[in-house]
C-alpha cells in the first residue's frame, strides 16, 4: 500500500469518489448524511495529502493513484 493510500482515510476517498460522480457538496452531505462543512473539510484534507490545486485535480491525483 502506498503512503497516499495510508494517509487518505475511507471517508475521504468516498466524498472523492462523489466528487468524481459530479455531485456537489451539498449532495454528498445529503447522501452521506454529513454536514456541508465536513463535507468540505473531507475535500480539503484529501486535496492537501494528495497536493492538488482543487476538488477535480484531486480527483484526477487520486484516480491516477488507484484511489477511484
């Protein structure tokens, strides 16, 4: 397992993987059943392990990892 793998948690690559599906946050947090807050936090943790710029270069770092 990689190190981005270790350090990217479930939820994260899950709220990514939503991302990816072209939901917004507020649909994630409907889905997830989660606030929009923490929705954006999920994003900006992942956005910042992976060093991406914004929500869909971390989804593009992530799939190019094998993360989705």
């Amino acid at each position: 397992m990689s190190k981005t793998k270790k350090s990217l948690t479930t939820r994260q690559m899950e709220v990514l993987q939503l991302v990816a599906n072209h939901l917004t946050n507020t649909e994630i947090a409907l889905q997830l059943g989660l606030s929009h807050k923490t929705v954006e936090l999920h994003i900006s943790a992942a956005m910042k392990r992976l060093g991406a710029r914004n929500r869909h270069h971390a989804v593009q770092l992530a799939r190019k990892l094998g993360l989705l």
